[in-house]
C-alpha cells in the first residue's frame, strides 16, 4: 500500500528567523582540507586568487556561506598564530601532531584565512588556542586582526600588507576542551572560559565569545560550564558526528554499504534531536530569555577513510546517503532555531563530510554541496510551525520517522518547505494543509538517484544533482507531494 502522510503548515503564524550561520562551515589544518583544497600557493598551475583556489571558491559562493570556523579542531590547541604572519618563506615549520604528523609550512595563515573570507562573502569565527597557549597569545591575536589604533600589533598587520582591520565576528574560546583540546574537567574549563574571554573581550568588545561546548550527550558539561560561565558567554557549542557503526573503530563506510548501514547512520543522526533538546532544556534554566547562542559548530557523517588514502585525513566520499543526513539535521537546527543559532558542518573541503571534494586540478560538488545549495533560501527567513505525522521507516532493529520538515517564509512572502524521505524503498504522499497561504503557485526541485550510495566523482561529477521536480499540486490551500524514496525536495510556494 503507498506510504501517506499529512503535513499541517501554519503559514500565518511565523516564528524566530532562522539564523543564517545554521549553514555555516568549518575549514581545519587537515589533510587536504586547507592545504590543496582551498591554498594552492600564487604559482599554482591551478587558477588562483592570491593563491586561493578560484574553482572551489566560485563553488563555494553559491551557498552563500554565512561564516567559516577555522583553524581548528583539534589543530587550533596547537596553533600559535605568530607562525602564519609574515613573510611566507620566512614562516616556522611545525609538525601537525592532531593529523598524521605531517609538515605544516604555515603558508596559510591570518592574512590568507581572511583573504579567504572576503573572497567567499562570509564572517570569520576564528578559534583560539587555550589547550596550548595562553591568554596572551589570545588577546594579542584578536588586537592583530582587529585593531584600528596605532599599537605595536595593529602596525605590524600593516606592515604584513592588511591596513584597515578585519571584523571577527565570532570567536571559539578552545575547542573540544574535554578531549583534544586540553582533556579538561568541566569545572577546569568554565574557570579557563572566563579567563581567556575577560582578555578576548578587552581586545575586541564586538567579537561573540563561544564557549567550547559538550561532547555529543554530555549534559553535565552543558550544565556546569552554563552554572559557572554562562553570565559571560555569548553562545556555546556542541559537537555530534553520524557514525553509520555507532562506534570509533570501524565506523562503516562512505559508499558500497547495505541497508543496514544506510539505516543506522539515520538513527544515530536523528539522535541529534534528543541532543538538541536536552542540551537545550539545560540553557533554558540558566538562560530563560535564550540570550546565549547554541552553535552546533561540528557535525555531519564520519566513515572509514577512503581507501588507499592517508587515514589521518579524514578523506570521505559522499554519497545520496550524505544528502539525507544534511537535509535531517538542517531541518532540525530551523526546528530549535530559537536557540541554535549557529551550526558548522565538518568540514567544507575534502575532509569528512564536505561540500566539495579536490583531486589536483580537479573539483567535484558532493550531493550534501546540493542540500547547502537548495535550502539556501531558508537563510534568515521566518520559521514556519508545522505539524507532520509521518508513517515509520523499519528495517533490522531500526524504526524511525521516515520524513522530516522544515518550513519557512522569507521577506517577499514566499514560502519554502524542505521535505527529506529516509525510506530508501518507499515513495510517500504528504497531504499538507496551508492555513493562511495566498499562493497559487509551486515549484521546487529534488535531489535523488537510483542508488543508496549515488555520489559524484571526478569523471562523473554530475550523477547526483538537483533537478525540477513535478511531484507536487496546489490547490487552495491544500498541497499535494508525492516524495520519491530516499530524495530531498525543497519546495517554493508564492
Ligand atoms: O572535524 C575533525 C575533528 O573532529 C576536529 O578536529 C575535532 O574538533 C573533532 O574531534
């Protein structure tokens, strides 16, 4: 029997924006994430802008990407940013201890992280090192970048070729203090957060100051570091990876999988929402009026490296399956979006679950590029409140919601609603109701392919790619979709 669904959408009841930075990114010292994906060096063969990729940096501007974390992870609690400034020749040469011990030449610093930033049209969140340096180097470093006077430091960016200063819009305060970033205990680390961010927010009394949040269901970080720190922070993170195996060792991998692993990658990215909520939950007590922002700044899927790839790189492929896992958890960072205000998929290029992939010369664009592309029109649009009963998707000991909503309207009044089906087998009709919609149009497009693991590589860059989808009628207020299994469709009605 077809699969059926309804869908209440209240379309005359809008709710919180949606915070553009639940797209951002994340661009971290590994692997080829910076170093090849993005910095090829001004003497490239490759096409470049000041030695920053201009194909993936073209590819990148059409997802509008509202800001970029950088450097780190685990490589900013051992990044001293006086390595990348300066001449490039002259720069010291460090060992990359967090990502396979390989050389870093720091050829890509401040000055190149920035130019960057302007070069994609984005915001700078820039995480600074407190497993490994001090309030000092902190505070020093945000006067560097951001300082209009005429100090010592503010001169010698000058000098180094940047005149006026930049805007950093957000600054992480360590990163994943419980773990690479220091093994802290909690306790240990709120007392650390007020440190650092008394000396950041003497440097730069703009900048936002995140704290270094819990470690997916670590409530007891949430709850201590808000008790103790909450009054002086401006957001704090979370950090949740879809793992298909559940575990560390022998995650699963990107591409060739069964069922199985399609459906426990699903299950383990839907416990995003328990997180969200309890994490949640917690602030709310310490933080009724949501002052302090909740930044998912990691997430997204971590397989088996690639084959035949250095496993210290975290070089995945991505696949239709990938595209889901996007779509599932964007629709639920809007759900919460009166809270979670930022989110920062892991990460841009080349490592994990990125938006593009780089081989050489080559680029290809990953079907989760796809997803970022098509919802790009809930970026600072109004969430919508919708009610959605959805028939379960089963397989082995699996049985979870086989589709998720998200509905949102923008300035110009036009409503967009992006509806993922998990069910790998099973098409479903969504009888949706529209109370208080005056559009008499709908268009929209799918992302979809044949095969589970459908994913584009350098020869057939374009096997996965969004196309007009014709599976949907209006009438009134009553909209009609029939969502092909295991597809994402983002919808526009005006
Ligand atoms: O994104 C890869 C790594 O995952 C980050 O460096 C770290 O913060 C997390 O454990």
């Amino acid at each position: 029997a077809a699969e059926r669904a309804t869908l209440s959408v209240r379309v005359d009841e809008p709710q919180w924006v949606i915070n553009r930075n639940i797209y951002g990114q994340f661009a971290e010292h590994l692997g080829h994430g910076i170093y090849g994906g993005l910095w090829v060096g001004e003497h490239s063969t490759i096409p470049n802008v000041r030695g920053i990729r201009k194909d993936v940096v073209a590819a990148l501007r059409q997802l509008q990407i509202p800001v970029l974390r950088w450097p780190g992870g685990c490589f900013a609690d051992e990044y001293h940013w006086r390595d990348g400034i300066g001449p490039r020749d002259q720069r010291p040469v460090r060992v990359n201890s967090n990502w396979g011990g390989v050389t870093e030449r720091n050829a890509f610093g401040t000055h190149e992280f920035m130019d960057l930033v302007e070069q994609l049209g984005t915001q700078a969140y820039v995480s600074v090192n407190v497993g490994s340096g001090t309030p000092q180097e902190a505070r020093d470093w945000i006067e560097y970048m951001t300082s209009d006077s005429q100090s010592t430091l503010a001169n010698e960016r000058r000098k180094n070729g940047r005149d006026r200063p930049w805007k950093v819009a957000y600054i992480g305060v360590g990163n994943e203090s419980w773990g690479c970033g220091g093994e802290m205990r909690p306790e240990y680390y709120a007392d650390l957060y007020r440190r650092y961010s008394s000396f950041i927010r003497l440097a730069d009394k703009h900048a936002k100051r995140y704290a270094s949040g819990a470690n997916s269901s670590n409530y007891d970080w949430t709850e201590v570091l808000m008790r103790e720190a909450g009054k002086l922070m401006d957001g704090i993170s979370l950090h949740y990876y879809s793992i298909p195996n559940g575990r560390w060792h022998g995650k699963g991998a990107a591409t060739g999988f069964g069922e199985d692993q399609w459906a426990s990658t699903l299950k383990n990215t839907l416990k995003m929402k328990t997180m969200l909520d309890r994490h949640i939950a917690i602030m709310d007590r310490y933080d009724p009026d949501k002052r302090v922002d909740f930044a998912v700044d990691e997430w997204g899927t971590w397989y088996d490296p690639e084959p035949g790839t250095n496993p210290a790189f975290l070089y995945q492929q991505n696949s239709l399956r990938d595209a889901i896992v996007a779509g599932v958890n964007l629709n639920l960072f809007q759900a919460h979006g009166d809270r979670v205000r930022m989110a920062n998929i892991a990460q841009m290029v080349n490592v994990l679950q990125a938006m593009v992939l780089t081989d050489g010369p080559k680029m290809l664009r990953t079907p989760t590029y796809w997803v970022f592309e098509m919802y790009k029109v809930h970026q600072d649009a109004h969430a919508l409140p919708i009610r959605l009963d959805t028939p379960d998707y089963h397989y082995g000991d699996v049985d979870i919601p086989a589709v998720s909503a998200s509905a949102s309207i923008d300035a110009q009044g036009r409503v967009h609603l992006s509806l993922v089906n998990l069910d790998p087998k099973r098409s479903i009709r969504i009888a949706t109701t529209l109370s208080g919609s005056h559009a008499t149009q709908v268009s929209g497009r799918v992302l979809t392919a044949p095969q589970m693991d459908a994913h584009n590589t350098f020869d057939a860059p374009d096997q996965v790619h969004p196309v007009a989808f014709d599976g949907a009628a209006l009438k009134g207020q009553s909209l009609s979709v029939q969502l092909p299994a295991k597809s994402v469709v983002v919808l526009e009605l005006r």
